[in-house]
C-alpha cells in the first residue's frame, strides 16, 4: 500500500534505440514455435497487441513474473515492487536482469535485453505501467509493445485468468499437467473455506493492516472480495471513493469488533498497543494473516487458504449479536 509512493520515477542516462540482433540469443518465455504473438487483454476493451514474430524475451513487473513462472515462462528482465516479497520469491531469478526496483527503472539496462513485450500492471488506458510517468512511459513502450494486466479491484479470480490468458498467447498449455493440478488445489482450499462458512454462519471477520499510529482496513481490496464471495462476513468501515482500504484510528479500532482477526502481513509495531490486546480476537487468540500484495500463483495461495481455514475452523463466537 504504502511502498507505492516512496519513491520518485526516475529514468537513468539517455539511450539509444539500437535493433539490437536476435540471431543466437537464448529463447526466454514461449517455445519458438509459438505462433505470432497476438493479445487482447482482459478489461481494455478495443486493445490488441501483435506482433509478427513470437514473443520469445518478455520484461516483467516482479508480480507478473511471478504469475507466469508455474507456466514456464521466465522473463530477460523484471522490475518494479514485490523484490524482497512474495512476488520475488516466488520465481527463478538465475539469468534475469533486474533493471529496476519499485518505482525506479534504469531504462538502458531494460533496453540491453532486448525484450520482445513488457507484460505489467496496466494503467488506465493499458499503454504502459501503472506508475510510470509519460516521459518514462514513451521512452519504454518505443522498445517494445507493453501488455497490460488489470488490476483494479481484480479478485484473485481474475488475477489468475489473465495471466493464464497471457500464457496461452505465449503458446502454453494452461489446462493441462502440472498448472492444471495446482489450479485444483486451489479450488478445493476455496471450498474448504466455503464449507466453514455455511457451518459457522455467525463468524465475523476484520482484515487489518496495523501501525503505530494509523491502521487500516479492507473490505473492497480483491482478496477481500474473494473472502466474501465465498461466505465470510467482513466487518469494518466501508473505504472511500477513490481507495479500497478505510483508516481507522487506534481509538476506534474496538468499534468494529470480530471474531477472527486477520493481520496484514505489512504490519509493524501493533503487538504491544495496549488496544490491540484489548480486541476480542486478539484476547481469544483467534487470530490470521493476510496479505493483498501475495504473488498470484496457485500454489501460494492454497496455502494460505489452508492456513486460514485451519483458524476458521478453530474458532469460537465471541462477538454476540
């Protein structure tokens, strides 16, 4: 949430923009006899990125590069958030240039590797990464064709389609074999959960991410959404217009009491706070994690779900109606 704004874009030093020669290169990404690469991404109505050639060396935010690793597609390049998180460490990093970290992008290090497309957290308009500035954006989208990933208000649900969508016009099976196997695992961690729900109909759940002076909580973030598709009643104050998270006061955070607390796993200097050892959960040692910047593979988030249920499952009603 907040490591989004830390940092100013920066470009490093000018750049040429020299074809550099494919011959001889190592195929990164789709086999080479993937047809032209064609692609209409998930909400950006009327967008469609061809080329005439397959795309065979891919630069990637660390969030997508993390999303298409369990299809075998491994990226020349990364950049952006999630390093040293969940994203970062859910991929190979042998032989990928990092040529950026969080808002920062040394563009000639982009440009040695020669990338086919830049797949990334779409903006608005899907021309380019959602953080970068237009200075920033047409300098990098004249190296290669960008493909967006939507991500606002994007169920994990979603999440996955798109980047598994991306695989398919990067010529992978996406319905079969190994992706197949974990898709499954997923869906039955997500009934798992469903099944808690309809048995526990009068559980409450808060998704909070705690500071030492100012906290926040979800009930419109994606992975939220997700929890409440699938039973789970969420409480806490409903966010703005133009956010999904709510700030919440520490001297309010007892108004919105729930039987199950799920912290953030961003959270940092609560532990001690006289009010959060006051909260109901907390008392009952009823308590979860969380996190709306988890990589999205399948893998990760079965257990995460599997976590989580085990903590449903085990949990009493402590807040009376």
């Amino acid at each position: 949430m907040h490591r989004r704004q830390l940092l100013a874009l920066s470009a490093l030093a000018p750049f040429a923009l020299v074809a550099c020669s494919r011959e001889g290169t190592e195929t990164t990404g789709a086999a080479s006899s993937a047809e032209n690469f064609s692609y209409s991404p998930e909400g950006y109505d009327g967008l469609t990125i061809e080329l005439d050639r397959p795309a065979e060396r891919i630069a990637m935010d660390f969030y997508s590069a993390a999303a298409l690793a369990p299809y075998g597609i491994k990226p020349v390049a990364v950049y952006g958030f999630g390093q040293n998180e969940s994203p970062g460490k859910s991929f190979d990093h042998t032989g990928v240039e990092i040529v950026g970290t969080d808002m920062e992008l040394d563009v000639e290090a982009l440009a040695a590797t020669n990338p086919d497309i830049i797949v990334a957290y779409g903006n608005e308009k899907g021309d380019g990464w959602t953080w970068w500035e237009d200075k920033l954006k047409e300098q990098v989208t004249s190296l290669a064709e960008f493909v967006p990933v939507k991500l606002d208000g994007a169920t994990p649900d979603s999440m996955f389609a798109q980047y598994a969508a991306i695989a398919q016009a990067l010529g992978k099976d996406t319905e079969t074999g190994e992706i197949a196997q974990q898709r499954k695992a997923f869906e039955g961690a997500r009934q798992k959960i469903r099944d808690i729900t309809a048995e526990k109909d009068w559980l409450t759940v808060l998704l909070a991410n705690f500071s030492s002076e100012l906290n926040y909580t979800a009930k419109a973030l994606g992975v939220a959404k997700m929890l409440s598709d699938d039973g789970l009643k969420l409480v806490g104050p409903d966010s703005g217009a133009d956010t999904s998270w709510a700030e919440v006061s520490w001297e309010k955070m007892p108004d919105y009491p729930a039987d199950v607390l799920l912290v953030h796993d961003a959270s940092a200097e609560y532990e001690d706070n006289p009010i959060f050892e006051s909260l109901p959960a907390v008392k009952a040692g009823q308590l979860g994690t969380w996190d709306d910047k988890r990589a999205y593979t399948y893998d990760g988030y079965t257990q995460w779900l599997g976590e989580l249920a085990e903590v449903l499952e085990n949990a009493e009603d402590i807040v009376k109606d």
